[in-house]
C-alpha cells in the first residue's frame, strides 16, 4: 500500500497547490503507473484486435491481409500530445505500441483504402485514393446535452436519477437499429463520465457513405430548435410515424410518467413547470393552469406526489378534446419527447473519419474503464459503481491466480465486462465468416438483392 | 450522338419499346449523326423544353411530346443553360413516366435496373396497417390503388431521414409517388454525368475534326435560343431618357418597377439592384451614354456629392460600361430572366429580387394597387404567390393591367416589356 501512496505523493508535488491537501486534483488513482500495469495485464488488447479484423485475421482464402493495417488509429498521450494516423500490421505491433505509449486516450477511426502510414504517397495526382472505405455507424450521447431538462445534476455530473435518460436513449436505438435498419451487431460502451457510445459492427453499416449516416442521424433526431425555440419538438401529421410511436409507447412514455417525472420532480416548483408550460402553444391553457398551480400553496390532504398530480391534470386538460385548439394533438406527447428522447451528437454520426474511443479506455478524469453495457440489462447498469483503475489494480495487487490458464482480468471487477464483450464479439465473428463463406459482397448499392 | 428518329407509334404499344422512348442515360451514347438532321432535332427539342417552360410558367402541360433524344454537349459555358435544360429535362421524364401505364413504370424501373421491386399483395397486407400510419403522419393518406415498391434502406436517404417511409429489418417501403421522385433524380443524375461525358468528348476529339460543321451551329443554338435573351435589342424597342418615365409607369414589371420607384426616392441603389435593373434598361433598348448620364443624374442627388465626380466615374460609371462590354473582359452581360431573378438572395437594404417572392404579402398588396390592379385581380395573384407561382402571378398582373390574356407566361422582365410595348402601340395605332 505504501508504494501506492508513494505514487501519489509523487504526482502531488509537481501541483504545489496541493502539496497540502489529499489528492483532491487527481481522481481516484489515475496515474500513468497504474496505466502501464493496466495495459500491460487487463486491457483486452487481443480481443480488439479480433473485433476490428471482422474475421480478416484468419487462414480462410477470402481474408484481406492488409485490412486491419489499413485502420487509422490515434492516441493521446501525456500533456496533450495528439498522434494521428497510427496503425499496426498486427496485434504484436498494436500491443507492444500500446504498452510502450501507454497513451492516456485511445481512438478509432476508420478503414482506409491504404495504410494511413503510408497515406501522404498516395497524395499526389490530386486523384485522392487515400480515403475511407468503412467503418463502424457510431452515436455518442452525452449527458450534457440534457441539461435543460434535467435539475439534479448539470454538466460533468451524473447520478442514478439522470443516468435513466441514457437508458432510454440505449432502448430506442437499440431497438430502432434492429428493427427498422436490421443491423445486429451492435455495441454499447459506458463512455466513463457522462455517456454512452454506440458502435453498429454489421458489414452493411461499415460500409455507409456519409450521406446515408447523416440519414440515419436525422432520422432520429427529434429535438430541434436553438435557443429561441421555447418548444424544441414538433409532431405534425394526424399520427406519430411508427418509429416515434413505437418509442413512446414501449420506452418513453412509462420512463417519464414513471422515472422523470418523479426523480426530476418537474413541477414542483415554479421555474420547473413554468418550462413544461411554454410548450403547450395555447396560452389560455397555459395560463389556467398557472393559476391552479401557483396558488396552491397548501397541497391538498392527497398523499399523491405533487408531480404526478399536476402532470394528470396537465394531460386531461389537453387530452379532454373541450379546448379545439391547432396543435394541442400531440402536445402531450411533446413534451414526453421532449423530456425523455435520445439526443445525439449529430456531428460524431455523420462522418466516416471521426475518431471515437475505443472500448476499454480509462478516462482520465474519473480514472473509470469504457466498459461495455449489455442493453437487454442496461437498467441494471450503475455509472458509479464502475470499476476505476485504482480498483482494478488493488484487486490484482491483493489476489492471487488460482490457476496457470487464468487470466488476469478474471479475478478482477472487469471481468463481466470482458465477457459481455466477448460474447458480442463471438456473435460477429461468426457473422463474419458467414459472409465470408458465402462470398457475397454487399455492394453499397445492393443492387443484387 | 446517337439520334432515334421520331416515330409515330400507336399508344398501346408493348413494354419492350419503352425503352425506346423513354431513355435514362446510363451511358453516354455513341456519336453517329447526320449534321442536317443534328439542327433540326437541336431546334425541335429545344423549342419543346421552351414550350415546357413557358407552359409551367403559365400553370399548364405541354399536350404532345416529341420522341427525340438529344444530349446538348453544351459546348458554350453557361451553367445557366446546363441547369436549365437538366431541369427541363428531368420535367419532361418526370412527366411522361408519369403517363406510363402501372406496368410499363414497373418494367422500366427494372430495365433501367433500379432497385426497387414491387411488393407483393401478401406482403402489403403484413405491412399495410404500418403503411397507413406512415402515410397519415406525412398528411398524404393512401388510397386504394396505391403501389409500393421496397428498396434496401440505402438506396432512399432523403425518404428515410425525413421518415416519410416505413422501414422495416433494413427496407423501405416506398409509395408510388414518393418513387417517381426518385427516378427523376436518378434521371438527372446520369443526365448530368452524360453531358459531362459528352462535353469531354466534344471538347477532346469532336472540335478538331468538326469544328467547321458543328461548331457554329452550337453556338448559335445554344446562345440565340432559349427564347431571346435580350443581349441585342431591336431598334423599334429603343427607349430614350424622356421616355423612360412614362414607360416605367406603364410597361415596367414589378421588379423593375419597385426598384426604378426605389431609384428615384431615395438617389440610390445597392450592387445588386443596379444590375438588376441596369441589365434591363440595356435589353429595353438604353444605349450606354444614355444609361451613363441617366445613372449619374440619379446619384448626383446622394452619392455623387459624397463620392466625387471623379470616384462616380471610376466605379459606378465603370460597372455601368462593363455592364455594356465595354470593359474588363468585354462580355456583354445579357439582362435576367425570371429564373434568375427569383432565385437572387435580396438582404438588407435591397430591392431587387423578385417582388412575388421577396414581398410580404401586405407590401405585394400595396405595390400591386399602386400599379393599377384590381382588388379581385390582387387576390388572385395572392393566391397563386402562396403557392409560390410566381411567374404566373406576374402574368396575371399583366393581363390586370393591360385587359389582355398574354398565353405564353412571362418567363424575362425584358418580354413583359416588350409584350406592354406592343399591346399599347397596337392601342394607339387602332384609335
């Protein structure tokens, strides 16, 4: 334990502000010490080499040998230094870079058509044969851009009463991807501070162009509207498309009548109600409502929560069908929807060479591993009970193996986390040889189909 | 350029000469041409996209289309032109695929092998409920007769983002409508691609060894047509300054006439009303010393105190010669066409642009009545400017105005002029 402590002093003095004061500066253990341990015995360097072959690293005739060569990836080490373009002919190279770096933030990018080492020699001629041919269809939703619809925490923070809305953005698009695109493939990943990513593995969705992306991004995107829209959701047409509706009857309506409303307490309080009221574009009812709301300063000897009771009022006044006024229709729904759908980075989804994090990074803020979320569990899943790196390395430094052909993340809290990756990975892998097997190349066009 | 000859067929011919009529360039076609013949079809052809666009212009559809197949390498520039005719051209396709029997669209999507296959009726009915519910959240409910085609998710990026279509494990289901419009873009895509190819071959192999034959005839067809672009007015349309007045009150369009009004109260206008305007004037038929000193009487009131004789004559006078050729490259600029016009992007403190679109509908109202319309005549250009039918709204205000049908449809301020021109001197001629 001294030694820990010794790592800790060190990293203290070159902050002399907090020479004084325990590591305050310096989250739970995070250190490059701890890093190289962690590379060098938990991160599961092999099994993400596996995953981003896609069946490439095998003896089957139809494998490219160059493919995961041809992957950029880009690490961010110590004091910011940025490295672009990095990428290894196989997972020794990719191991050993990684544990000589131990670079603090590992990324992804995309497969190019040449090894991007090699990319400024195919520059020339203006005839631009470096570019990228696949990679992943990838979502970030990030706690942050909830903010105005969430009071119990702002920014940086999460906690068990926000942490729902990521649920919810998990269920939809988990179920959306499926459904209605048919990809099968798909990873979730604890982004180790405030969200989540999304990384959809089938060939079909490695193969999207830009434009067909930007599609699918707006395709869910629902919340709209800057800063002087009072109300970010519109839902015209007679009835919702069968994606909205879906989503609101299976997730959306239960987690906010259920989950938001409650944990959020969205009417409890002036300034709070007073933002669910400026959606509703009839004043007169807004203003009815006000009134009832704001001289109840006594609440009534009902034991219900004070929440729930107004929302019910607020739903059977725009639902009762008395006031006939032009797009109240869906007004109810709006606001479920504008409390509770998904808002993602339009940005990160729309283009082929952004960089996302890989799997399995510690982030450095909060020293807690990306782990992996199984979204048939997801509601299980609890941000602050993450395994950090400090963690991880006390439970190898006070166990032992309890055989030869153990692994060392095995007698860690990382393993469950391995394991759901795994079993993701096996899925695809077998895919992946299926397609192999058959040969059939699905062409960005499909027009063999 | 391989030209198919017109040909009289009877209307319930079979599916596999569709393929004749309609083509959908998906390669560009070999060049085998009789010169003679290469005229006639560019002039036909040509004088049925203007039928076309003066027919839309006017709010009606041209009755009988000619079989030809004519790519315009375009030798000429003018991305106007090219867009132009793409435009005309996807109209065109889009219009007669539209006539196309049920089943001859189906085999012709399949021959021109887009990929989407017409679904079954078992797997309508599976789907039909999801169908409706899409088709009702887009306020374009279904009918009966319906078709809908499925397509792999793809190959539909505009359909889907917006979720106009139902998607279902990785299709899309796409209605009847919804597909034409897709063909047509994929129509005048490969269109597009064609006269780029053809253009390359035109301008590497085709202009040294035909260059005497061709060439002229290009350039005229694609410079002398399009109707008149009014680059060389006609003598009896001369307008001299004491004229300009009462001419701008009586012949003007409200385009030029909000911005020569404009002109006049306030001694200036922005870069884009001089040449909005300036441009007219030169196809009216001003010659340059008149448009130099009619320009600089204007501004003398405002700018030419503030600037300068000498400045005005090194800017503004300078633009006004360039404007006639008459410096820098010497191209002689050729005055707007509605289309142009329309599409201007007026901002703060500009005039130009067209009035029908640019105007908030209490401020049309106003300048209308000042012009002389009738309050029943207003609403129904009101009506057709809400529909974004600006061309005809401005004919309609002609025809207020003059008590005249005008057919054709405007289509350039210059041909609004000259067609008030001749209906007032056929007045005074007659009394």
């Amino acid at each position: 334990m001294s030694k820990d402590e010794n790592l800790v002093e060190d990293e203290m003095q070159i902050d002399q502000h907090d020479s004084d004061r325990p590591q305050k500066n310096v989250p739970d253990g995070f250190s490059e010490d701890y890093l190289k341990v962690y590379y060098g015995k938990l991160f599961p360097c092999v099994d993400i080499y596996r995953w981003l072959s896609y069946g490439n690293d095998g003896k089957h005739p139809a494998c490219d040998q160059s493919y995961f060569g041809r992957r950029e990836f880009s690490f961010t080490l110590e004091n910011d230094i940025y490295l672009r373009f990095l990428s290894f002919n196989n997972v020794v190279e990719m191991e050993s870079s990684i544990r000589k770096k131990c670079p603090f933030k590992i990324d992804i990018g995309p497969v190019y058509t040449v090894d991007p080492a090699k990319r400024r020699a195919y520059a020339q001629g203006g005839n631009n044969v470096f570019s990228p041919i696949e990679r992943e269809l990838v979502f970030d939703i990030d706690m942050s851009d909830y903010d105005d619809v969430r009071y119990c925490c702002s920014g940086a923070d999460v906690c068990l009463d926000c942490w729902p809305l990521m649920n919810v953005a998990i269920k939809v698009l988990d179920m959306s991807l499926r459904e209605d695109f048919g990809f099968n493939h798909i990873l979730w990943v604890y982004s180790g501070r405030r969200g989540v990513h999304c990384w959809v593995c089938d060939g079909r969705a490695r193969r999207l162009r830009d434009e067909q992306r930007a599609s699918i991004a707006e395709y869910f995107h629902v919340n709209k509207g800057g800063e002087n829209n009072a109300k970010k959701v519109n839902l015209t047409g007679a009835v919702l498309h069968p994606f909205l509706a879906r989503s609101y009857t299976e997730v959306l309506k239960d987690s906010f009548e259920k989950k938001m409303l409650l944990s959020q307490k969205l009417f409890a309080s002036e300034d709070r109600f007073q933002k669910i009221l400026q959606i509703i574009p009839d004043d007169s009812i807004a203003s009815e409502l006000l009134d009832k709301w704001q001289g109840n300063r006594r609440s009534s000897i009902s034991k219900e929560d004070v929440n729930v009771s107004r929302w019910e009022q607020l739903k059977h006044v725009l639902q009762s069908g008395k006031h006939k006024v032009q797009g109240l229709r869906r007004c109810v729904e709006e606001i479920i929807f504008t409390y509770t759908f998904p808002r993602l980075d339009m940005e990160v989804s729309k283009h082929m060479n952004h960089l996302l994090k890989a799997p399995f990074c510690v982030h450095p803020k909060t020293g807690r591993i990306c782990v992996p979320i199984d979204p048939n569990d997801c509601d299980d899943f609890d941000p602050t009970t993450v395994p950090t790196l400090s963690q991880l390395i006390e439970e190898l430094n006070m166990s032992n193996k309890r055989s030869e052909s153990e692994e060392d993340w095995e007698r860690t809290s990382l393993r469950k986390s391995i394991e759901i990756f795994r079993s993701f990975l096996s899925a695809l892998l077998k895919s992946c040889k299926k397609e192999m097997n058959s040969n059939v190349r699905q062409s960005t066009d499909a027009r063999n189909w | 350029m391989e030209i198919v000859r017109s040909q009289r067929e009877p209307t319930h011919s079979a599916a596999s000469t569709t393929s004749a009529k309609l083509s959908f360039y998906r390669s560009a076609p070999a060049l085998e041409v009789r010169l003679e013949d290469f005229e006639l079809y560019a002039i036909d052809r040509l004088r049925v996209l203007q039928g076309i666009s003066d027919g839309l212009s006017r709010g009606k559809k041209p009755e009988e289309m000619e079989k030809l197949v004519l790519l315009l390498s375009t030798s000429p520039p003018r991305d106007e032109l090219r867009k132009w005719f793409l435009s005309m051209e996807t109209s065109l396709f889009r219009y007669r695929f539209r006539l196309e029997s049920p089943e001859s669209q189906r085999s012709l999507m399949s021959e021109f092998q887009l990929p989407y296959k017409a679904i079954s009726r078992a797997e309508f009915e599976t789907v039909k409920e999801k169908l409706n519910q899409v088709a009702r959240s887009i306020g374009q409910p279904l009918n009966a007769d319906t078709l809908f085609f499925k397509a792999p998710f793809e190959e539909v990026p505009e359909l889907f983002a917006g979720r106009r279509v139902f998607l279902q494990k990785g299709f899309a289901y796409v209605a009847m409508h919804q597909v034409v419009s897709l063909v047509a873009t994929q129509f005048r895509s490969n269109l597009s691609k064609c006269l780029v190819l053809t253009n390359r071959k035109w301008t590497s192999t085709i202009r040294d060894t035909e260059r005497d034959r061709l060439a002229p005839i290009i350039e005229a067809l694609s410079t002398g047509y399009l109707g008149p672009d009014y680059s060389q007015p006609k003598n009896s349309a001369e307008i001299s300054l004491k004229d300009i007045n009462g001419q701008a009150s009586s012949s003007f369009p409200l385009c030029m006439r909000h911005l020569f009004d404009k002109l006049r109260e306030t001694h200036h206008l922005k870069h884009g009303g001089r040449m909005q305007l300036g441009l007219f004037l030169k196809g009216v038929g001003l010659r340059l010393e008149d448009a130099l000193l009619f320009w600089k009487s204007e501004f003398s009131q405002k700018v030419l105190q503030i600037v300068g004789a000498e400045r005005f004559d090194k800017e503004y006078a300078y633009s006004i010669r360039h404007n006639y050729g008459k410096e820098g490259k010497r191209t002689d600029y050729t005055p707007y066409s509605c289309q142009k016009v329309i599409s201007s992007t007026p901002s703060t403190g500009d005039h130009h642009g067209c009035p029908y679109r640019h105007f908030s509908e209490e401020n049309l109202r106003a300048a209308l009545t000042k012009m002389g319309v009738c309050g029943r005549s207003v609403d129904g250009i009101l009506d057709k400017v809400r529909n974004k039918h600006y061309q005809i709204a401005c004919t309609l205000t002609f025809e207020a105005i003059h008590d005249a049908p005008y057919d054709s449809g405007i289509n350039h301020p210059n041909q609004y002029f000259d067609a008030s021109r001749k209906i007032l001197q056929n007045k005074m001629e007659s009394t």
